[in-house]
C-alpha cells in the first residue's frame, strides 16, 4: 500500500460527484486523473475541470485523463464513484491495478426509481461486496456517500461530516486525510461491514432532500472542543 498519496483516480469522474471530488482535491495539490468507459469523456471532464480552475485563479493543477483501467493503473489511490449497477463491472475491469492499494468506494446501492427506500443488496453494502471481490490485497474504505454533490460543487468548506468505514485503521486515516483536504470532517466508523449503515442513511437523506428541497448532510455532535 502507498503510504504518500500523490495521485488520485476517480472511475467514472465525469459525473457530478467525481468532479466534485476532482476539484476540491486539485485545489489541495493533489495530481488527478479522471477515468471514464472512454478516452473522449474523460477528456472533457479534464478539460472542464481546467477550464474552472483558470476561472477561479488556481494555476498549476494537474489533471490527466484517461480510460478507467488506465487511469487506476496510474494511481497511488483510486476512487470509485459508478453507479451501483456498473461497481462490478468496473472492478474487473480494473482489479490487477487495484493490488496494494487503497479503493474509496462512494457507491451506494440504490434502486431505482424507489431510490429513497432503503433496499441494502445481498452481499450486506456496495462496499462490503466490493472488499470480497477484490480480496484483501486491496484495502477497501468506504466514503463520502452522504455527501451532496451539489455541495462538492462549491468551492467552500462544508458544514458536513463524512463517515469512513474500512477493516484497515491506517487505510481509514489516509481516507481521512483526504476528506479534510476537501473541506470536510472525516470520521473513523468501523470495519466495512458498518458501511451498511452509512449507505443506508443515503436514501434517509434522500427523502429528507425531496421533503424539506435542500441538500442535506449529517453532522457528529458532542464532540469536545
């Protein structure tokens, strides 16, 4: 496993989420390559991505843009960010490059269109099934899955706590550290087995979000100063 993390993949980091991600570990000098199904995507998502960061005076980013098993290959870390219908897929394609190293995976495993009822797979959670598959050259930590894109957008801190689950503590500090880095409180919450319980809450934000129209987050509290 990389101890210094330089570089970061994002599978399917054309999407709302990834490019959240991407910008907000970019602007904290993090070397990103943003993976699709095609060079093409990908590219432009790059391109975008470049494009708002000259916007905002952030010189001296690097972005690269490659396919996904490409970009996994090219990584120190890799996150994975596919709908819960192509995780699997997409961890064949890319598990070889997966071997020592770290997966966050940010899938939730929602149904459509009842997205806002819990409805957890056999295999317990995305990222349980995820930590099986890949086998334990791979230290699987699970992330950021209650964390509005819409926000990930801004470039601000957020008012949002992120819960980090994996059967690794020092796999689940590295992830910590890089929740911080995007403007966010990490927090240690167990084995990946309790990621069942965080992807859960997803669909409980959901229909908070639908209820109240806003962009809910979770917050821990009770925690000294």
């Amino acid at each position: 496993m990389t101890d210094v993390i330089k570089t970061i993949a994002i599978l399917g980091g054309t999407g709302d989420l990834g490019t959240g991600l991407a910008r907000r570990w970019a602007q904290a000098g993090y070397s990103i390559v943003i993976g699709s199904r095609t060079q093409e995507k990908a590219q432009q998502a790059a391109d975008d991505l470049q494009a708002l960061m000259d916007e905002r005076g952030v010189a001296d980013i690097s972005v690269e843009a490659l396919n996904n098993e490409a970009a996994a290959a090219a990584a120190d870390l890799v996150v994975l960010t596919v709908p819960f219908s192509h995780q699997l897929s997409t961890l064949e394609l890319v598990k070889t490059s997966l071997k020592d190293k770290i997966l966050i995976d940010v899938t939730v495993p929602l149904v459509p269109p009842k997205v806002g009822r819990v409805q957890l797979p056999e295999g317990g959670s995305a990222g349980q099934i995820a930590q099986d598959f890949l086998g334990e050259d791979t230290r699987v930590v699970s992330a950021f899955q209650n964390v509005a894109a819409h926000h990930l957008q801004e470039g601000e801190a957020l008012d949002c706590d992120v819960l980090v689950c994996g059967d690794k503590k020092v796999a689940r500090e590295q992830v910590i550290t890089l929740v911080e880095a995007a403007g966010m409180r990490g927090f240690h919450a167990g084995p990946i087995a309790n990621s069942a319980a965080v992807e859960a809450m997803t669909s409980v934000l959901i229909t908070i979000n639908r209820q109240y129209k806003c962009h809910a987050g979770i917050r821990i509290s009770g925690l000294a100063e």
